[in-house]
C-alpha cells in the first residue's frame, strides 16, 4: 500500500512540475513575442532645419567657388570635353589634354590637387581604366607622401596601383624621369632640376 501511495504522489508532483513548466515556458514566448511587437524605437536625430540650410548653402558656395575656378582656368582653351556636361558624356581617347583631367576632376566636384608633371600620367591611367568599363567617377586626384594617388570607382585597384607605382619615377614639377626621396619625413618625386622645389 505504501508503495503504491509514494508512486501516486510522485506522480501527481511530476505532473504539477510539468503543467506549472508549461505555464511558465508559455509566459516567457508570450513576453518575448510582446518584446518583438513593441521594440524600442531607434531614433534618428533630428538635424535642426536651420543646420541643414546652413550646410546646403555652404556646399553651394563651395561648388560656386570650385566652378568659377575652372571657368577661369577653361577660359580661351580648347579641349574635346570643353562642352562635356556630364560623366556619361565625357569622352575618353587618346586626344585628351591636361584640361580634360581637369574637366573630369570638375564634373566629379573634385580639385586635381598635384603638379602638372604627372597629368600625362593621370590620363594614361583613365585611358586604361576606360578599357576596362568604368563610370568616370573619382573621388581624389592628388600627391600623397611623394606618389600619384587617383582614387576611383573601379574593381580595377591593380591599374591604380600600377600608375601609383610609376609615379615615383616621374618628376612631379615637370613630367620628366625622376627620383623618389625623403626630406625631413616629407616624400618627393623629383628631376634633378626640381629637387628643390
Ligand atoms: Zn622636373
């Protein structure tokens, strides 16, 4: 008899155990579902209106200012994109001049920002880049730590890279062979005429 009875109630709590942990595992899905529901909100902050004006107009100015550059810098020169208004118009062939890469270097609100030495060398690497397919667009034209750097949108790194290589033998002043060397931690490309300046 006993025994019996000890069975009935360890049954009787084993089952109270599982009803109760049911319950229980049925509360927290519900909890966890009204979570879901009513996930915090993420909210972006707002930019005050006055800002955002402040920042349209200054980049207004700062195009404003970028194009008159050009305007000057273009004025009584003739080049095949002289009338080019946009990157899909741009032409690309081996009759670019320096003013086409300033142009181009517009038409992406860029500044080429390097000396004219290595202009040559620019549009030899958009020739090749164009071969490939590229959608003209260029993010920075400059020297940076005495080498060319041409960055643009292109799956083509290798052909960037090469022309940055190149650059460290060409003299940045004025496009003729040059040397690659270490003043005070600053990085030039230099002819021996140019060393200097
Ligand atoms: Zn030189």
């Amino acid at each position: 008899m006993i025994k019996s009875n000890t069975i009935f109630y360890i049954g009787v709590i084993v089952l109270i155990i599982y009803l109760l942990t049911k319950v229980f595992v049925k509360q927290l899905e519900e909890i966890k579902i009204k979570r879901q529901i009513n996930k915090k909100p993420v909210y972006q902050k707002a930019i005050p209106e006055e800002q955002v004006v402040q920042s349209e107009e200054l980049e207004r100015l700062i195009s404003e200012e970028r194009n008159s550059y050009y305007d000057k810098l273009f004025a009584g020169k003739d080049f095949i994109n002289k009338d080019t208004t946009s990157l899909d118009q741009f032409i690309i062939n081996a009759e670019m001049n320096h003013n086409d890469l300033y142009k181009l270097a517009q038409l992406n609100g860029i500044k080429v920002e390097m000396n004219k030495g290595w202009n040559n060398l620019a549009l030899k690497l958009i020739v090749e880049l164009d071969d490939k397919g590229w959608n003209r667009k260029v993010s920075s034209i400059k020297e940076k730590f005495g080498e060319l750097r041409f960055y643009a949108e292109t799956d083509h790194e290798d052909i960037l890279n090469k022309y940055t290589e190149e650059s460290k033998t060409i003299c940045e002043i004025c496009g003729r062979s040059g040397e690659f060397f270490t003043i005070n931690t600053w990085d030039f490309t230099r002819c021996d005429e140019h060393r200097n300046s």
